[in-house]
C-alpha cells in the first residue's frame, strides 16, 4: 500500500477484459480514460442511477426522516451552485489536462442494476478478469458472490475511518485534514471495509467545496487505480484489513452544512 504512487507504462498493459461498473458521470469517465489509455479491452456497465426519493427513503429508515430530508437538502442546495462548481471543475480538468470525453473504443453496456440479472449474464459474455466499481450502489451480497474475478472499488476518502459518502469533506470537518484522501478496496458484503489495496492523499484548494471534493480525490487516485486494476490483471492483489477506528458517513444536514461553512468556511 502506497500513498506515492507511479504511473504505469504508457499504452495497453493486457488484453485481458477489465469491466467498469458505474452509474455515470464526470468522474467515473475520468477512471475509464484512464484505464483505457492502459488496457486494451475495457468494458463498461452503466446502471441506471437510484432515485432521490429511493435513496432518501433508506435513508429514513436508518437515520430518521429528519436526518434524511435535511442530508436531501444538502444535495439540492449543492445543485443550485453548479455554475461556481462547474468553474472549478474546468480549472481542474486543464490543470491536468483531462477531458470529460468517453473514450471512443469503449464498449457501454445499459443495464437497470448491477445488480440485475442482466448484469450477471453480460459478465458471463465478458468473461472479465477485473471489475471496478466507480460510483454505483452498493452491489448485493448474492451478486457479489457470483461474479468471477476480483471485484474492486474505488472510494473517495480514506477507510476505515471515512467510509460511505462524503469522506473529503467529513476529513476536513473533523478536522483530520490529512486524511483527506481516496482508497481503492477489495468489495465485501459490508460498505467500504474490503481489504485496502492502496490509498493517496491530497489538499483540496481554497475554491473547492462538497461538490468538487469528489472530482479532486479521483483525479489523484487515477494512478493508484490504474495500478490496483493492473495487479488483479496479473493476480498480483496483496490487500490489507483497513485499522483504526471505522464510521459510517452520509452527506451532511443543509443545517450543519451551512453552519460549518459559515463558522470554519468548511463547505
């Protein structure tokens, strides 16, 4: 497990298949430019993404519909500064010289759920060697036990501590700045606490916020899972059990949100 590290050689590293299972977006599209630019034959399962309601809802059941309708609010009030986070995503994007392009000789499959029935049966075709999750729902325990290669995923904040959402954010909260990072896992039944492959951290700038905190930790853990993809290609996986103390995280209420963002200019 490394905090610095390399880029793999430049060009296709295997032919053998590598399968990205995503709901879409910004930056699962950066992972799969960058996996394509290293593996010959990627393929991508694109799910429908849950719904605001069905998400709010299990929420509720955990949390109570307070906590639940005010983490709703923090969401919906990110939206509407989607013109300052658009701003900084550009910056982003051409301080490092990326695109928001998919690449062109990848395969995208649709399907409703990874974990559909549909999903099994296009794993059965693509017979992978490798799948990576980058923002999905959680994939089911019995699906998880039927796919036929190491499955992986790709985590913005650093486990076991910043588990679930939100771990750039929740790290610069509690003030545990240096923490602010990105893990890619083995996946397990539970969330987030699969065996570490490797992590990175980083330090979000001045005009990041809960909307770009996301984009800036997988632009830095573009290496790290390019690397851990190309070690389950070569049954290379060496995972450590995630130590310390472990939590669960959702977004935050629009109250606390706004409280902390005013008093600590933590947004």
């Amino acid at each position: 497990m490394t905090d610095t590290p390399t880029n793999n050689a430049n060009g296709p590293a295997s032919a053998m298949p590598v399968v990205v299972m995503t709901a879409g977006g910004l930056n699962p599209t950066l992972v799969i430019q960058a996996l394509a630019a290293r593996n010959a034959d990627i393929h991508v399962i694109l799910e429908q993404p849950e719904s605001k309601l069905d998400i709010t809802r299990r929420r509720a059941r955990r949390l109570g519909w307070v906590a639940a309708i005010g983490q709703l609010a923090t969401m919906i009030a990110a939206r509407l500064l989607r013109k300052l986070a658009n701003k900084r995503i550009r910056q982003i994007l051409d301080a490092h010289n990326l695109t928001d392009t998919m690449p062109g000789n990848v395969a995208v499959h649709q399907v409703t759920s990874i974990n559909d029935q549909e999903t099994r049966a296009l794993i059965a075709q693509i017979r992978p060697a490798a799948i990576l999750l980058v923002s999905t729902r959680l994939m089911a325990r019995k699906q998880l036990a039927a796919m036929p290669c190491p499955v992986l995923n790709l985590h913005a904040g650093i486990n076991p501590a910043y588990r679930g959402q939100m771990g750039g954010y929740w790290s610069r909260r509690l003030n545990d700045a240096c923490n602010f990072g990105a893990t890619v896992h083995l996946v397990d039944a539970g969330t987030d606490t699969g065996g570490t492959l490797y992590e990175v951290r980083t330090t979000p700038a001045a005009g990041d916020f809960i909307s770009t905190y996301p984009l800036v930790l997988t632009v830095a853990a573009l290496d790290i899972t390019c690397r851990a993809v190309a070690d389950a290609l070569a049954s290379n996986l060496q995972p450590i059990a995630p130590k310390g103390s472990s939590a669960l995280h959702f977004p935050p209420t629009l109250w606390s949100w706004i409280f902390h963002g005013i008093t600590r200019r933590i947004w």
